[in-house]
C-alpha cells in the first residue's frame, strides 16, 4: 500500500465499547477517506452510514460435500468416516445419505473414500462482500452468512479492496471499524496498520480485555493508542486505565464522557458529531489526537 494512505484501525477487547460509533463518527471527520467494516461476523457500519450500495460480491472460502443422491447407493461410508456427524440418512428405509451444509467442516473424507464417487466437493459460498457510497466517502463492508467460517479471510478482502479504491482514489486515510477480541479477525484487521485505537471502558472487564488487545498490538508490532469511552462513569478507573497504558508505551489518545445523546443519534442514523452534543466534542478532541500521532509515525 501507498504509505502516504493513513490506515487507523479501531478495535476493542469486546463488544458494546462503542468501538462502531467512535469509527463512524471518525470516518465523518476524517472526510475524504475509504471505510472498511472489517466486523463482518457482526457489521453494523452501515446502520450509522446509511450506504448506496454500487457493487455487490460473493465470497467463497473452503469446500464443503455434497452427495448426488442419483449416485449414492446408501453403503454408508462415508457416514461411518464422518468425524462431525454431518451426514445423515436422506429418507426412510437408508434410501441414501445428504450432507449437513452446517455441520460440514469440507475435510474432504467422504469425497475420497467413496466408493461410487457420488460426492461433489464445490467451493463454498460464506457470504458477500461490497462498495457503497456514504455521506463521508466509499464504504466497504461484508457480511458472513450463517454458521460459515474463514472470517479472517473476508476480512483480508475487505481490508485488500479498501486499500486499493484509496490508492486508486488518493484518499489519504482508511479508516477501518475491526471486530473486538483478539481473535483471527482481529490478527487480520491489524496487519500492516499505521496506528490502532483501543476504544475501552472504565470497568475491570473493560481493563482486562484492554490488555489482551494491547498484548497482541505489541505482538505484532504495531503502534497503539487507547481511548476511555464512558469515563467520567468511573473516574478512577479511568485514571488506572491510562497511567497502565503510558507505562507500557501505549499513547493515549483521550476521553469521551457518558452521553444519552448518543443512543438519540444512532436512531436517526446520524454519527455522534453530527450532532451538537459534549460527547461530540469529544471525538473532535480524540481525532485531532489521533491524525497529530498518526502524522508523527510517518515523518
């Protein structure tokens, strides 16, 4: 990617920090950018941004079997290889067998050790991806269909086709709303980032999945900054939270006050700074923060 891009990836040690509206509101800011909703096992992005859609794409990851019922001849097989129990008999009287999509983890057992070759193995369809239009700039988003796997490789084609509509474009920032945990889609949000931004909140829950997220930053080497959602709620906390992070060389980025606003925006489908609120002011002070951080790790 062009290192003049900027890319901020939003993340947090577990859902409800207000990691969604912090990003949107950021994206709003930010103006001329590229957004990526990289949550796409949970992407709500959309509802803050009120998206035109422009493309729409399948994505397609692993395999998974399925029996062509004209072929089988109800030997069982392949029910007796199956380690998850997702073959089970199509009918009465073991008329033949089908496949369980769901429970199907495309291992490829049953295909090969069919003895009548009565199995297809075709690719399988986990959900979609696209590129809309916002009020803010080019949104691209996902979604993972029901019980399907390989987030974290949508997640890279998210995060792939952002970064060439900003290089295309000569957008100067992506910015990027990842999923929270520390898991694999996480890992493949962060990758290659210029800076992450810990949205958290002042509890212990809040502290112990700050350290887990900030853990994994370090891990792969990646600049960080924290921001306390909600702080005046638990000032003290909110104190410890920051002293920790300085300590640990984690730049912090500021503090947005508990604000019932917020909840009135969202159901106008508006970001938080599109409305004359304190927490607005805020996110304006985080942003200024952010962008002055992000401009020091490219000098």
């Amino acid at each position: 990617m062009d290192r003049c891009i900027k890319e901020l990836v939003v993340i947090s040690g577990k859902g409800g920090t207000g990691k969604t509206s912090v990003t949107a509101s950021l994206a709003v800011l930010a103006g001329n950018a590229v957004i990526a909703d990289c949550d796409v096992d949970a992407a709500d992005l959309h509802l803050l941004l009120a998206p035109a859609l422009q493309r729409r794409h399948d994505f397609y990851s692993g395999r998974e079997a399925v029996i062509r019922s004209a072929d089988c001849t109800a030997c069982g097989v392949c029910a007796s290889l199956c380690r998850y129990g997702a073959i089970k008999s199509a009918g009465e009287d073991n008329a033949g067998f089908a496949v369980d999509a769901a429970a199907c983890e495309g291992c490829g057992v049953c295909v090969r050790f069919c003895p009548e070759q009565a199995i297809d193995f075709p690719e399988r369809l986990c959900g979609e991806w696209m590129v809309s239009g916002t009020r803010c700039g080019v949104l691209v988003h996902a979604r993972l269909g029901a019980a399907a796997e390989n987030s974290g490789k949508l997640v890279s084609t998210v995060r792939r086709e952002a970064r060439r509509l900003a290089e295309a474009g000569n957008h100067p920032y992506i910015m990027v709303d990842g999923p929270p945990g520390i898991g694999c889609p996480v890992i493949a949000s962060v990758g290659g980032a210029t800076l992450v931004l810990v949205v958290t909140e002042p509890t212990v829950s809040g502290e112990h999945d700050l350290d887990r997220v900030l853990s994994l930053a370090r891990h792969f080497n990646i600049p960080a900054a924290v921001c306390v959602n909600k702080w005046d709620i638990n000032p003290e906390m909110t104190a410890k939270i920051e002293d920790e992070a300085e300590k640990n060389g984690v730049r912090i980025a500021g503090r947005i006050r508990y604000d019932d606003s917020v909840t009135r925006a969202q159901m106008r489908e508006q970001t938080v700074v599109e409305t004359k609120t304190p927490a607005a002011a805020d996110i304006r002070r985080v942003w200024e923060k952010v962008r002055e951080i992000m401009s020091a790790l490219h000098a």
